[in-house]
C-alpha cells in the first residue's frame, strides 16, 4: 500500500510503537482507530499525545466490529496473533501489518536490521554508533529500541541509513527485508507466543526471507539456530565468530586475544580484547557482530574503532549499578530468558549473588539451574517464577553453598542478596523471567533495582 490517503487503518495496543504509526497514517491522510483494552483512564497521556490528529479510540477491549469499517489492520509489538480479532482479519482476508513493515516500504535509504535472541539491543547500539561518526545526524537508530522509526522516516533522504532491531513480534508480519541482515543467534525465548522453537526460529527468519542477490546476511557462526539458517542467505554471507572462521567464510573472529576481520584474502586486525570495556564473552561476540555488520554497510574502520573503544553499553544490560562495602552490584534486567541469565553468570569469575525471577515464559529452568549447581553460590529467587525456579534448581543439586532464598518482591529480594553478600562478590540482578508480574517492562524493572541498590547503606 503506497496510497494511504482515505484508507481506514485499525491499530491493537496504544503503547510507543501503536502511537507513532497512528500519527504517522493520520498525517498521510488515513482514517485510523487506535484500539487498547485498557481504560480511559489509563490511557490518558497516549491520547494527550494524539491531540493534534484525528484519530479514532476504541478502549476496553478489541470487539470484532471494529474489522467491519477497516482495510488494514496493524499490531503494535507484543500484541498477539491469537487474538480473537486478529484470528478474525485473517479469516476475512484482511491484511496484517505493524510500524516496521509500514517503515520498510516507504524508507529512502539504506537498512540494517539486527534480530537475535541475545544481544541485539547492544549490538544494535554499537552499530548505531559507528553509523553516527560516519554519518552524523543522517544515521537513525530504532525500532524495537528506542524511537520508532516511522517518526522519522518522512525526512529521510536517500544517502542516510537506518540501524532497526528487531523482535520475533515485529517480523513475523514484515514481508520485506533490511539490505544488511543480521541474526545474532536463536535460543528459547518468547515460546509462550510462537508455542515452539520451530515457529520461533521461522520469524527470525523473516528478516532473510525478502533479500535479493545484492543484500548481505549476517549470522553467528557459533549460534547452530543462526548459523542453520545460512541457506536463506540470497546475497553475501558473512559470519562471527569466537574462534579462527574455518576456509571460504567472511566476517570477524577472535584470535589469540584478537578481533580480525577477514575479507577474501585480506585480514585486518582490529583491535585487542582488553580494550572492550563489556564483560563477558558473549559482549565479546556482540562486539564482532557489529565489526561485521559494518563491514557488510561499508563503514569507515575508524568509525568502528572509535565506536567500540567509547563503548561502555546499554542500561540494564550487565550495568555497574555501584560497588558497597566490596560487593559490586549489577543490572542485568534484560535478561528476561534463562539463557541470556547463563550468559550473564559467564562473564564473571568472581563469586556470585544471583537474583532470579519475574514472570516465566514457558521455557526450561534446567540449564541453568545446572549452571547455578557449579557455578552460584547463593540465589535470590522472586516474582511468580519463584516456586517454578526453586524446583529445577532443588532438582540439579542446589547452589554451590545450599545457600537459596525466597522474597516476596524485587524490593526485598534486593535486602536480602545484600544480607547474602561478602566482599569481593557479584550481586547479579539477571532475572530470566519478563518483568510483567510486577513493572511495565524490563527497564523500569531495572530502574527500581537501581534505585533500592543505590538506598543501601
């Protein structure tokens, strides 16, 4: 759909992504009815924001009703495909579509899109930044992070270049693909939405499935969900790696404590491994992917040099919240599936003080409650998960110490892990569950952590 004027467009859920698509068609001359279950009341400051449009609200529900007078029907992210009346478009032909695809098909410039399990929003921020030495103000970073693009894209012009990452919810609708695309890796995650790994692994696949010849795939070699995924690859392939890259692949790699970059028969060393200033090997690979994906764009290497050797991450994402008496305290609120926790608890060699919990997501505790057996010595557990995590870990032996405790919410679980540690530990706040039960999402659930770490005394 090129036209939008006079089409009546019907969009799930008032949250960022919802309310930046709703103006951005009601600017371009559609007639848009912005639907949220959620009250009036509660939905105040999104239609503050709308003031100045014409749209429509429908609140306190999704009634199928709503379909009878609609051309297009949009999801903003999170929102899921079973819904009655998303069940009900497809029924009745009615195409499917969110804020990202609606971008893709009107967006000027060059693109990168950045998807993975783990890691994305990291690499996707490093990516951005290398973007922005090299291009200034004419670099755009979003999508699942962030600013919507779509905000943006009406002053985009041809020889700018947008960053996107992108979620399994974004892409399970899109049906066009970035030029460079990247899958970090797949791992359970979301299987409470797409049901099972393979559907899972299906929408990641998305972001490949559009590519022509003269686009370039970027996957993690080290990942087997990424790295099966390489005959989808349309154009150029190129990897990364922890390891030397075997004969005929492209990308970055570790060796000897070196991040390279080869490309044919040329090799560049890039930097050393001490001067990334993230902890943890898999920072390590995230740092190689964005090398990769720079490459792939044609950034400048001193753009990339300069971007990773400033680099000192996201919020929430391993974030040195602040030392106390001996104990350095962490935010890992991120995490928000067991596996990205285990890497998490990889990046340290000190002794730990894990904080675990929130809300489960219908994936297996047993990895890392296997992990927790050799590696933690004491573990916080909270939120709803608790009970389901302190089963799995009873069954693999228990902590390291037998040290494992139950709080009834996040704040207490905070006194407790500070009760629990010892000079020179780590408390990690990495929970493994969605914050859900108890905040908005994961980085006000990060907020909260910090700001009852920074009250202790």
């Amino acid at each position: 759909m090129t036209d939008w004027n006079g089409k009546r467009i019907l969009i799930l859920g008032a949250a960022r992504q919802g309310i930046a698509l709703a103006r951005w068609l009601s600017r371009h001359g559609s007639n848009v009815t912005l639907s949220d279950s959620r009250s009036l009341d509660a939905l105040t400051s999104a239609q503050a924001s709308l003031a100045d449009t014409n749209v429509q609200w429908a609140v306190g529900g999704h009634p199928l009703e709503l379909l009878d007078a609609t051309d297009l029907l949009c999801l903003s992210g999170g929102v899921p495909l079973t819904l009655p009346i998303v069940q009900e478009a497809f029924k009745r032909g009615i195409p499917v579509s969110n804020d990202s695809q609606i971008f893709m098909e009107v967006v000027p410039c060059k693109t990168i899109g950045i998807t993975g399990s783990a890691g994305k929003t990291t690499t996707t921020t490093l990516v951005g930044n290398m973007a922005k030495r090299q291009y200034g103000e004419r670099a755009f970073v979003g999508g699942n992070i962030g600013d919507p693009l779509i905000n943006y894209v009406d002053v985009m012009k041809q020889d700018d270049i947008a960053i996107l990452e992108l979620s399994s919810f974004q892409l399970e609708q899109m049906t066009i693909s970035p030029n460079v695309a990247a899958i970090l890796n797949v791992t359970p995650n979301h299987l409470d939405r797409h049901g099972t790994m393979e559907e899972y692994t299906k929408a990641k696949a998305h972001i490949l499935d559009f590519q022509s010849e003269n686009d370039t795939a970027v996957l993690g070699r080290d990942d087997k969900g990424s790295w099966n995924l390489k005959d989808k690859a349309k154009g150029e392939l190129l990897t990364f790696s922890l390891h030397d890259l075997e004969e005929g692949l492209n990308g970055a790699y570790l060796h000897d404590g070196l991040l390279n970059l080869r490309d044919g028969n040329a090799y560049l060393p890039l930097l050393v491994r001490e001067k990334i200033k993230l902890p943890g090997d898999h920072n390590v690979a995230n740092v190689l992917a964005a090398f990769t994906i720079g490459h792939a764009a044609g950034f400048k290497l001193d753009s990339m040099l300069e971007a990773v050797e400033e680099f000192r991450g996201v919020p929430h994402r391993l974030e040195l919240v602040r030392e106390l008496n001996g104990v350095r305290w962490y935010n890992g609120s991120i995490a928000t599936a067991p596996e990205r926790s285990m890497a998490d608890i990889h990046a340290f060699d000190e002794p730990i003080v894990l904080m675990l919990g929130g809300r489960d997501k219908d994936l297996p505790w047993d990895g890392i409650a296997k992990l927790i057996r050799k590696r933690v010595d004491h573990v916080v557990l909270f939120g709803e998960a608790a009970e389901l995590i302190e089963k799995a870990i009873s069954a693999a032996g228990g902590t390291r110490s037998g040290d494992l405790r139950r709080a009834n919410n996040l704040k207490e679980a905070v006194a407790i892990a500070a009760e629990a540690a010892s000079a020179g530990d780590i408390v990690l706040f990495s929970p493994g569950g969605t914050s859900y039960d108890e905040f908005v999402d994961f980085a006000a659930r990060g907020e909260a952590f910090r700001k009852w770490v920074l009250e202790l005394s």
